[in-house]
C-alpha cells in the first residue's frame, strides 16, 4: 500500500502539500502506544472509558513518548513536502489537521505524487 499524499488548506488560503507517515516511521511510536494501551486493558473498550479514564490514557502516552506533541515532532517535519511552509509557523489547528492525515486517520489523499 503507498504512502498517500494530499494537498492541505490552511486558516489563510494557501496550501501545503503534505504525505502520511511511512509505517517505519510511525513504528517506534506505534509500539510504545500499544504499550500504555495494553497497561489500561484492564478498563475494557476505550470507547466506553470514562473522561477521567482517557485523560490518563493521555497522560500516560505523553509519559512514554508517544502522545500527540510526539508524534508531530516526529512526523509533521518529515511529512510536509512544501519547502515554503514551516511546522513552526503553522497554527494549532494546522498542526492538528495535517497531524489527521499524516497519521492515516483521514483516508483522503492520492497515491499518486502530487505536483508542486
């Protein structure tokens, strides 16, 4: 399966284009989740967790090196393909919109290189 790509809009118009992390890059983080997750098996289906219970789910994700903050400075840099565009200078919301698709958790994209 490749890695897909897709074009972003950002808050002022422009866009950046962007490609999901390659498994061997999502790996290291990926285990370590599957980690802290097996540690909370014993609260059953994280869909049925209580607030309190995913907030130290988080918590205990951002302690092993793999929450969220992580993930984007392990993936947005290597992932945004548009020279002109910089994760320092993108918004939270940005981050957190690229970050949805860097990761696989929107299956928009195109498997086909995009032109720049």
């Amino acid at each position: 399966m490749p890695v897909l790509k897709s074009e972003i809009e950002l808050d002022d118009g422009s866009k950046v284009y962007v490609r999901q992390a390659s498994g061997l890059e999502k790996i290291r983080l990926e285990t370590k989740q599957a980690r802290v997750l097996r540690k909370f098996s014993h609260l059953g289906d994280p869909a049925t967790w209580t607030q309190d219970q995913q907030l130290e789910f988080s918590d205990a994700l951002d302690e092993e090196g793999c929450g969220i903050a992580d993930q984007i400075d392990a993936w947005l840099p290597k992932c945004i393909l548009s020279d002109e565009v910089s994760v320092e200078e993108l918004t939270t919301a940005e981050i957190l919109k690229i970050l949805t698709f860097v990761r696989g958790d929107s299956s928009e994209g195109s498997a086909a290189p995009l032109e720049q």
